[in-house]
C-alpha cells in the first residue's frame, strides 16, 4: 500500500512546469535570487507580440548561484511571502566561478526529504508541547482540588475543634457535678 502512495506522490511532484531564466540579482538576499524569465505578450491592437519578461524571487538552498546564470525554476511550495519558486538545476554557468567550485544545487529528492524532515520536526514538537500543556491543565486542576480540600480539611477541623471543645467543656461539667455531688 505504501509504495503506490509514494509512486504518486513522485508523480505529483514531477508535474510541475519548468522555467529558465537568467539570473539578476544574486548575493544580495540569503539563499534568494531573482530570476528573469522570457515571455512574450500578444498585443491585440497592434496584432503584434511584445516581449514581456517576468521576473521571480527563487530559493536558492546553498546560495550556489552567481549573476548571470542560466537556470532551470520550478513553481514549489511557498518558502516566504514572494518566494514561491526554487532552482532546479544550472543550465549554464554566468559569472567567472565554476560550477565545481560552488555548493551543488540539491536535487528534488532532496528537498523533498528535507522539508519531510523538516515537517516531521515540527509536528513533533507540536506534539510534545500539546502534551506539556494537557499536563500543565491536569496539574492545575489538581491544585485546585488539592487547595478546595485543604480549605474543607481546615474548615472541618476548626468545626471538630469547636465540637471538641463544646464536648470536652460538656464533659468536665458533667464530671465536676459528679463530683459535687459525690462530695
């Protein structure tokens, strides 16, 4: 049962577009780059096409790419408020620096088995501060049953205290009319 679930989850991961792009501004942000990517845009007056680049902040995981590269972008989960895309792999180096002196770029498999570890650290942590908080709710309500009893003990033994002593001052009349009486 577990390797189709997992045959499709591969699937799905690999349905993405792929887009390339030139890299424009890199160093900048950590492990962010900006990307510009061709398009072309039909202008219905002119009957014409207009160039029309756009351009995305990607994750960049080991900050391995430098200006002016030629990369491959994948739409993926979203990293921050802009960043919704991430490297895919380099197409073709830019700047001066070779790619074997560079971080390598991680592979699909990869980041997916970081943000699986990543998640599996979360909910792990969550679970464990659920359960710190259940205790925390459970000692709570037994200091409070264990004040209410203390209260009620001390109450009853201030009764019994009075009782007692109404009894002993009962007691010791009776005892000394006995022994009036006797004398």
């Amino acid at each position: 049962m577990a390797q189709p679930a997992a045959q499709a989850a591969k699937t799905a991961f690999r349905t993405f577009r792929e887009l390339h792009g030139v890299v424009i501004t890199a160093g900048t942000m950590d492990k962010t780059v900006k990307v510009r990517v061709g398009g072309q845009k039909w202008n219905s007056f002119l009957k014409k096409f207009f160039d029309d680049p756009k351009t995305h902040l990607v994750h960049d995981p080991n900050n391995s790419l430098r200006l002016g590269d030629v990369v491959a972008i994948t739409p993926g989960w979203r990293v921050s408020k802009t960043k919704r895309h991430v490297v895919k792999h380099i197409i073709a180096p830019g700047s001066g620096v070779p790619l074997g002196d560079r971080p390598p770029v991680p592979t699909e498999e990869e980041r997916h088995a970081e943000r699986a570890a990543r998640r599996a650290a979360k909910d792990e942590r969550r679970s464990v501060k659920k359960l710190a908080d259940r205790v925390e709710e459970h000692l709570g309500v037994a200091e409070t049953i264990l004040r209410r009893a203390r209260k009620e003990f001390a109450l009853r033994a201030r009764l019994m205290g009075a009782s007692d002593a109404a009894a002993a001052a009962t007691t010791e009349g009776a005892q000394a009319g006995e022994f009036g009486t006797q004398q």
